[in-house]
C-alpha cells in the first residue's frame, strides 16, 4: 500500500509540473502574438521566395534634390495631412542585436550620433525615431548591412546620398557642440544595445511634413512625431520577415567624421564597393519606369500629350484632398493632367482645350516626372492660400496648364 501511495504521488507531482509548463508554453505563444511575430504576412510568404522590392522609395533612385516635388510648404502640408494613416497594425521593431565591438562599435555609435542630431536637432524625441529607422535599414535587403553604409550611403558620389547631410555642405557649416554630441551618442549606444523606439515600427522612410517627396503616396505612412511623417513599404517588405538581415561587425571609416572620433581616422572603406555589392545581386534589380524621364536617372524621352482626366470633385472636402485623389490618379505617369469641377453641371463632357475655355475648372493637378514636378492649383478666392504663386486664375491659366 504504501509503494501504490507513493507512486500515486509521484504521478501527481509529474501531472503538476506538465501542467506549469503547458501553462508556460501558452504564456510565451501569447507574449509572441503580442510581439506580431506571427504576423499573416511572414505566414503567407514563408512557402515560397519574397517578391521583388517594390518599384519606389529604392535608395539611390533619385538624388535627394529631385526626390522632393515642387510644390509650396502649405500645400504640402494640406496633401499630407488627408492623406490618412495606415489602419494596419503598427508592429516594433525587434531589438537591434550586432557583433560590434571596439573601434567597430565606436564608429557606429558615432554615425548614428551624428545622423539623428544632423536629422533631428538636439531632442531625444526626435532623434530616436530617426535612429530607429537607420537601424531598420541595416536590416532590411534594401540597404547596406552596416550602420555607417546607410547613413553615408551615395555620400562619396556628392549626389544622390540619402541623407543630404552628408553630401550638401551641412557638415562644414554646423558642428554640433559637446554636450549635445554626449547625449546623442548615450542614445545611440542604448539603441544599438537593444533598445526600441515603438512610435515609429518598422519604418524605413520619413519626411518632414512641409515637403513632398515622389515616393510618400506608394508607401503606408504609418506615424507623425512632431513635425516628421514616418513611412514603411506596405505588403511584404513592410513585414517583420523582412527585416532578418544580420547587420555586419565591420564598420566603414569615415572621413568626414574623424573630427568626432580617432576611431574614424586612418584608411577611408570605400562605400561604393558596398553599394555596387547590392547592384550586383544582394538586392534584387528593380525597374522604375516612373522615373524613366527624371534627368540623372535615364536618358529623357519624348512623350507624347496625354488626355486629360476629369475628377469629381467633393465639395466637403479640402483641396489637399483634391490633390491626393489627382495624385492616385496619375499614379507613376510620367505626364498627367487632372481638371476638377465642383458643379457637374457646369463640368465638360470631354476636356478639351475648347471646353475648358468657356468653363473654367476649379481644380487643376500637373505631374510632369521629367521636370520633377507635382503641383496643384485651385481657386484661391475660394480656397485662400499663403502664397499665390499657384493660385488659379480663370480658364486662360487652365488652358496653358493642361494643354
């Protein structure tokens, strides 16, 4: 009897310990869904290869002075204040984890000091953000795999850096002072540490919101930090399965920063062998036919006068409303034209230069890619804007802007 007690109790207590464990298996699968490290994304695409990069927002497409469109600070804060924010669920970042380690780990900390106070100003909470999305690039196949690479990538070809810091005189201009210089590098040495900026996920483009760069409308702006709208590539390379790249334990000498740090003086590496390192096949190639025209990019090509499209215009809304359902409109058209009537009565049936003359729009959008430009007019009686430079003045201004 007392042998059966025994192993009575003992299966008890082997019962007991199954059920902790199961209860803690379940707690870390909770924790994980918590994490969205199941995410349907990195489910559906984990049968089969990832799709290629999307065809916008790639680094090096443009130079950092074409990427912006020429549209008044006014207007653009009107266009990226409708256009809403992503609904999807706003995922963090994994902890960045590297091998760095001496004079490796200070060059890094240093890039990334220097970035977000170049980016960001002097304030913590602007400068996370911005170092988040410097190391989401490290991991991410779009970009170099060290901290330095991305913040200085194209910065050796004067045109078409990334971050224009490094390549429009910025630096010889403005020094940061000694403080400042401490408290973004205790920043940047905790973010490479580990730690995580969540406001911003999985970001890997921003702007300020007085500008408008060609790439914003084809990403999901996913959040505002004061006056900076944080962007990430939607569908797949907006996921966390996207962002698995293995950052590298070397670190890029950079001359520009020897100043800051004896860590950075010595032999320059060379950027471009990492950046013709992507464009040999670490980075699938990807065609952008939208850009086909911009100077700098291909040669330009002759294209032909494209119809101009009608838009119905809602009366309840705001003319940066307008603006962003033209730009849907045109999409990556390298030549569009959007005339908007408010009455459909008064609207053409077809937009000719004819009928647009005895009926003058009261919106009108022009894309031109190879002139690097984007901008909207509407009637500023009506509509006041700041400045009337792109004020639409009557059927004869219509004409010549559409036709």
């Amino acid at each position: 009897m007392d042998r059966m007690e025994a192993l009575t109790q003992r299966h008890v207590l082997w019962a007991v310990a199954a059920a902790f464990v199961l209860l803690a298996a379940i707690s870390i699968v909770i924790q994980l869904y918590s994490l969205g490290a199941f995410e349907s994304d990195e489910v559906a695409i984990a049968n089969g290869p990832p799709p290629p990069l999307p065809k916008v927002g790639l680094p090096g497409a443009v130079e950092p002075e074409k990427e912006l469109l020429p549209v008044e600070p006014e207007t653009a804060r009107e266009m990226n204040a409708a256009r809403p924010f992503s609904t999807a669920k706003l995922v963090a970042a994994r902890p960045f984890r590297s091998r760095l380690a001496g004079e490796d780990r200070e060059r890094a900390i240093t890039c990334l000091a220097v970035a977000a106070l170049y980016e960001a100003g002097g304030g913590a909470d602007d400068q996370l953000p911005v170092m988040q999305v410097i190391l989401n690039r490290v991991r991410h196949p779009a970009w170099p795999n060290s901290v330095c690479a991305v913040v200085f990538q194209g910065a050796e070809r004067q045109t078409g850096c990334q971050f224009s810091f490094t390549c429009d005189g910025s630096m010889l201009r403005w020094r940061p002072s000694a403080a400042a210089l401490a408290s973004a590098r205790a920043r940047a040495t905790a973010m490479i540490d580990g730690k995580v900026e969540p406001r911003v996920g999985l970001a890997t483009h921003y702007h300020t919101d007085w500008v408008l760069p060609y790439w914003s409308n084809s990403l999901d702006k996913i959040t505002a930090v004061r006056t900076h709208l944080f962007f990430r590539w939607n569908g797949y390379w907006g996921t966390r399965a996207a962002f698995g790249g293995v950052p590298t334990s070397i670190e890029p000498h950079i001359a520009q920063l020897a100043s800051y740090t004896t860590a950075h003086s010595g032999a320059e590496t060379p950027l471009a062998e990492e950046e013709t390192a992507l464009a040999e096949g670490e980075v699938p190639s990807v065609d952008i036919p939208a850009l086909a025209a911009l100077p700098g990019v291909a040669p330009t090509i002759e294209l032909p006068q494209v119809a101009v499209q009608k838009l119905a215009l809602d009366p309840k809304a705001q003319p940066g409303r307008w603006a962003l359902d033209a730009l849907e409109a045109c999409a990556n058209r390298p030549d569009c034209r959007v005339a908007g009537w408010l009455d459909p009565a008064v609207a053409p049936q077809r937009v000719t230069r004819e009928t647009v003359a005895q009926a003058a729009p009261d919106f009108v959008f022009v894309q031109e890619l190879r002139n690097r430009t984007r901008q909207a007019y509407w009637n500023c009686s009506r509509w006041p804007k700041a400045s009337t430079s792109r004020c639409l003045n009557g059927a004869s201004q219509a004409v010549d802007l559409l036709f």
